[in-house]
C-alpha cells in the first residue's frame, strides 16, 4: 500500500465535513513548478519552466479478487492536474481512473471505485504542476480499503469522502465518539451500538425558514454499478422533516430513490429513537452521487441520524426488476435488421450497400458495409411513408438514442424538403395503446453525407422507437438513408463521454490531437484540423466521419510538392507480448491521391504496418491494423502528396489498445449493389 503519510498520524479533520479537509500533522509528497535547480533567494527572476514537470508515484503490484475503494487526499495549489490511472501488464496504454484540474485551498479527498481483478496491476498518480509560479500538486494519503467507494460506517477521520453541502443553517454533522457536548441525548451508533462509535446526524434546532434543507453526499461513482444500497436511520420526531435519498449525476440532475413517506407513519410510534434498516435499488450505469438529504419545516423537526452505508452488487429481493439491456436496439444492419421491424402496412426500408467507389457514399459503419434506404426511386412501389420499429423499452426509464442518418438525391428544386420533418422524424410509440410522440426531427442539411444524431428521451410506459420518413409525391421524394443506430441508459450528454477523462489512444480530433503529435523532424509539414470540407474542389471529405458536423485532420496538398509527407506521431507505447489493435477511419479521394502509410516506429527505426495508394472512395473508410511489438514503440500515420492538389488525405476516429482486433463479418446485402437513388 502506498502511503507517503506516517500511519500514525492524526488523520485529516472531517468534523465539520465540508468538500474538503485540513491535515494537522503528518508528512505529504508535492511537485514544484519551480525545478530543484533554482535557487529560492532567486525565485522571483525565474520566468516558469521551460518544460513540463511531472511527478510520477507507483504502487506494488495488486491483486484484487474483490472490488476495492481507493482514497485520495490531494492538493492542487495555483493550477496544475492530477490524474490516477490503473497499468496493466500486457497493455500498451494506462487505464484512467480519475483526473482533476481544480486547484482549492485546502486538502481535498476523492474517491474511486476499483473493480475486481483477476490480473494484477499497478496504480500510478501523476502530478503535472501548472506553468504559473507557485503552483504545485500534493498528496497527503493514498489509501485502499476493500469494499465499495459508497460503503461507509463513519468510524475514519476521512469519513469515506462523504461530504457535508453547506447551509446556513442545517447541516450534517459527525456524531458520536464521546465529544458531543450540544447533545447530550445523542443516540448510540449502529455500528458498535455505543456513545464511542460514530455516526452521520442533522438537526434542526437552527433552522429558520420553512425546508431547510441539509445534504449528505457520497463520493462520485466512477464505473457503471447497479445493485442493494442499504443503509441504517432514525428519527427523534415523527413530523417536521422530510427525509429521502436521490442520485445525482455530473449535469446536477435528481432521480429520487427513496423517502420516508406515509407507507413507514404506522411504526414511527416504535421506530422513533431507533434503527431502522433500508434496502433500495440502486442502479447507475454512469457517474453518480448519492444524496441523503433532510428538510425541516421548523426548528421543531427533529434530528435524522445516519449509520453504516453498504452498496452490494446483488438485487435487494427477488421482487427486483433486473437492469435493462439496452443494446438490444442497436442495429449496424450488417447482418440484418436485428431486432427492429418495418410496417407491412405501409413502405419499407431497404437494406443495400455500397462498394467503394468515388460516386456514391457508402456506409456509416465501414464505408464497405450494409445501411438502410427508404424511398428508393429505382423502386416507386415501396410507398410514401416508411416506418422502422425498435423493439420494446420499459418505462420509467431515461435513454440515449444515437444514429446516422443520410439525406440523398434532393435536387435544388426540391430543397425544400430538406428544411422539413418530412425527410426523417423519430417517434415514441407507447405500448400498448400505440399512441405516438414526437421526440426528433431532421434539421441539419445532411448534403449527402452522415450526420450523428443524439436525442434524450424518457417515458412513463414501455415505448418503441419509430422511425419515420415521408415523401409527398415520387417526382418531390429524396432517398433517406439510416445507420448505426444505437441505445444507452441516461443522459446523451452523460453518456456521450463529454464529461469522463479521455481514454488513452483513442482521438475523434473535436478538441484535440488527443496526445498524439506532429513529427517535426521528418515531415515537410503538419496534419491540419479542419471541419466541413476541404478548401480545394472534388478532393477530402464533405465532414468528419464522428458526427459529420466535427473535426477532423487532413493533408492538404494545395502547399505541398507531390512527393512531401506530413506525419502523426502516437505516445510512447510500452509494447506487449500480446497483439495490440489500430483502428481508424481514412478518406482517399482525389484524381492525384497520393499515399497513406500506417508504420511502426522503434529503435530509430519505421516499420510498415499498412499501406493504401491513390483515390479509393468518396466516402470514409475502416482500416484495421493488427500488430504485435514487445519493446517501446510509437505508431506514425504517414500521408504522403500525390501529383495534383486534388490530393487531400484524411483521418478520423482512431482506436489504438491492446488486445486483438474484433473480427468483422461484412456480408453484401441481398439485391442491387451501389443502389442509391
């Protein structure tokens, strides 16, 4: 266990719990902007660092067979970032597991939740202090303890990271341990079951206006959990307060879990001064915080007490509903059409796909594969309205929607039809009535390309998904093309990443290079980030292949002499004994397209791992590189000028990470190939 503080130190103060806490004594490690070369009498002449610094702690190896809690306590003075990552044998890149960039004036305590193992690893903690004098990162503890992050029987001076919301006038306080001197009459603890354990309480003798309210919060989940919360609680007064537990995600959205409503009124008469036991289902599949919150009608309603907070992956009864699995309603349509189903009653989509070609744009998923169209003009009959059906979603619960999908054949008379909801619109159907919601409808001029939709929806009784696309006549009817439809649990922009640290190795390029770095010693120029298309005619891509609407980077020959390359560099990677996988979209498209070479860089050396030369489709393709390498290595994209300035070549969406790559069966639809309109 790595711990830089003395054991027996007296731990951080947590009594009057707030978001964060003060060491009185013990030893703790920083890193200093300033390096140790420079003099401190000479300080205030040093302009910065001329490079980045960065502290870098390691533990032993661990082996854990059972989920486990790590604690961190840490300072970021001025600016700087703190990031936690779990290093794996075998793989080339660092799991994140925390990161943070907010400095504060005091020690801070964060928590994350390690999940069971069955190879051992390592925790690495990476301290990088900001340019600005002064700065620095600092850590006072690092502690594991077996056990979820949530489970906590406030005996610890931590407190298990929960934390006390400020009010005014209410508020959550460290009870018990023989140092209450306002309240004498302060119940036993659960744990030991006497005046010397521990325990969470809120009163509301100072409470002045009508619901205070005071908020007990755990630390943020940081893995998707679903199982039993179960907890300990009493009441000194059965009116004038108002107890109940929520979850709360990044966004500050609530979703209540429990309350002590008038289903518990019959035994307050001998609960009351007692404790009484609580299992609720607790389901998160992304970041969330519990929240026990208490508010009191007057300075008359009592004091709630907490004890003895445990999370267990196991349902609380048999009654339980069993967490829904989404990706029952993903479909990429490669095989098939999954689970969804189309209405005999009216048109039907088509599935086709498009062989690489530099006419017409192929799929979403591979460029090569399969997509859905509706309204084909070789094929009238299919009707003026097409319906695609999900299967069944339970109620009750929130859901993220993601698809692709593509406006096509819309001459300039007909521009109008792109401006409606006509083109495509996405609709809630309630089982089992089939009464219908809107809850998308298309806005974005696609101009042929793909474009991601998200769309956040819930309803109160199971639904379907339906999707919609009408045409009103053949001479006015576009084709819609429709792909990669996905469903997750919660938030769009929960779910979508925007809020979770990067993952190591993976770039969609809408911020970043991600890490990776342009070559500066063998290229003739740099990779350019651009959006939309590129500034010469009949050559790069229309928009990037994550969204259509984002980011993406490009070679472009307009500057260049046929022949000059521009390079991409990776981070270091470690190496394996095992295969590692490179995954990435490229676009070719040009009459004078030059090269695209995917190497190996080691030893001073390159290696060729994958090679693509001359014009290859309109459209964003999959590439696939399998590789194994045991040493430190880099991965280098190479783009390399053709003989005209239609020559721009494009990236997007990269994926390095070990492991071997996942075997793709694409079939070729049934029916006519590069059928489009």
């Amino acid at each position: 266990m790595l711990c830089p503080a003395e054991k027996g130190r007296e731990g951080p103060s947590c009594q009057g719990l707030s978001s964060s806490s003060n060491p009185t004594s013990g030893r703790f490690v920083a890193v200093d902007a300033v390096p140790a070369d420079v003099e401190d009498d000479n300080s205030d002449a040093y302009p910065g660092p001329q490079k980045e610094t960065i502290g870098i702690l390691l533990s032993p190896a661990l082996e854990q067979d059972e989920w486990s809690c790590l604690r961190l306590v840490y300072q970021i003075s001025g600016s700087g970032s703190l990031t936690v990552l779990q290093r794996t044998e075998g793989k080339s890149f660092d799991r994140p597991l925390w990161n943070s960039q907010e400095a504060s004036d005091s020690w801070v305590i964060s928590s994350m939740d390690l999940q069971n193992n069955t190879d051992p690893y390592r925790v690495v903690v990476e301290g990088k202090p900001g340019a600005s004098p002064g700065s620095s990162v600092a850590i006072f503890e690092i502690h594991i303890s077996p056990g979820y992050c949530l489970d906590c029987d406030f005996e610890e001076s931590h407190l298990c990271g929960y934390s006390n919301q400020w009010n005014a006038n209410v508020n959550w306080f460290v009870g018990g341990g023989m140092g209450q001197l306002l309240h004498n009459d302060m119940p036993n603890d659960h744990t030991y079951n006497n005046k010397t354990g521990h325990l969470m309480y809120v009163d509301s003798i100072y409470a002045k206006t009508f619901k205070e309210v005071a908020k007990l919060v755990s630390p943020m989940t940081m893995v998707p959990m679903s199982g039993c919360l179960s907890f300990q609680y009493q009441r000194s007064e059965e009116r004038g307060n108002l107890f109940s537990v929520y979850t709360r995600d990044k966004l500050g959205q609530y979703q209540e879990l429990w309350r002590a409503g008038k289903e518990n009124q019959s035994d307050w008469s001998t609960t009351l001064g007692e404790w009484v036991p609580v299992q609720v289902d607790l389901k998160a599949p992304y970041s969330v915080q519990v929240v026990f919150e208490v508010a009191f009608n007057s300075p008359r309603g009592g004091r709630i007490a907490v004890d003895d907070i445990s999370f267990s992956p196991e349902v609380c009864s048999t009654d339980s509903e069993p967490t829904f699995d989404p990706s029952i309603a993903n479909c990429d349509f490669e095989s098939g059409l999954c689970r969804y189903t189309q209405d005999q009653a009216t048109g039907s989509w088509r599935r086709i796909s498009v062989k690489p070609n530099i006419f017409r744009n192929g799929d979403h998923t591979t460029g090569a594969g399969s997509f859905l169209l509706a309204h084909s003009r070789l094929n009238p009959r299919s009707g003026y309205v097409n319906r695609l059906i999900s299967p069944t979603l339970p109620g009750n619960t929130k859901f993220c929607l993601r698809f692709y999908f593509s406006l096509r054949g819309i001459t300039l008379a007909t521009e109008g039809f792109n401006q409606t909801d006509r083109a495509l619109a996405v609709y809630l159907q309630q089982q089992p009535n089939g009464s219908q919601e809107k809850i998308w409808t298309q806005g974005e001029k696609s101009r042929g390309i793909w474009i991601g939709a998200d769309v956040t929806f819930q309803t109160s009784k199971p639904a379907k998904v339906v999707f919609v696309s009408t045409c009103r006549s053949f001479w006015d009817c576009g084709s819609v093309a429709l792909d990669d439809i996905s469903v997750s649990l919660g938030d769009c922009e929960l779910t979508a990443g925007y809020l979770s640290s990067p993952i190591p190795g993976h770039c969609d390029f809408e911020k970043s290079l991600c890490g990776y770095t342009q070559d500066k010693q063998s290229d003739d120029a740099d990779w350019e980030w651009r959006r939309g298309p590129t500034p010469t005619s009949y050559t790069g891509p229309r928009g990037d292949h994550t969204t259509g609407l984002g980011h993406y980077i490009h070679l472009e020959a307009s500057p260049l002499l046929p022949g000059q390359s521009v390079r991409l560099l990776s981070s270091n990677l470690r190496g394996s004994r095992g295969p590692q996988c490179l995954r990435f979209f490229y676009h070719m498209y040009g009459s004078g397209t030059g090269q695209l070479n995917i190497r190996l860089s080691k030893d001073g050396a390159d290696q060729l791992l994958w090679q693509r030369n001359g014009e290859q489709s309109v459209a964003w393709l999959r590439a696939t590189v399998e590789y194994q390498c045991d040493c430190q290595h880099q991965i280098v994209f190479e783009a390399t000028r053709g003989s005209s300035v239609r020559s721009d070549i494009a990236i997007d969406d990269i994926i390095l990470e070990g492991g071997p790559c996942p075997v793709m069966d694409i079939k070729t639809s049934v029916g006519t190939s590069n059928e489009i309109e």
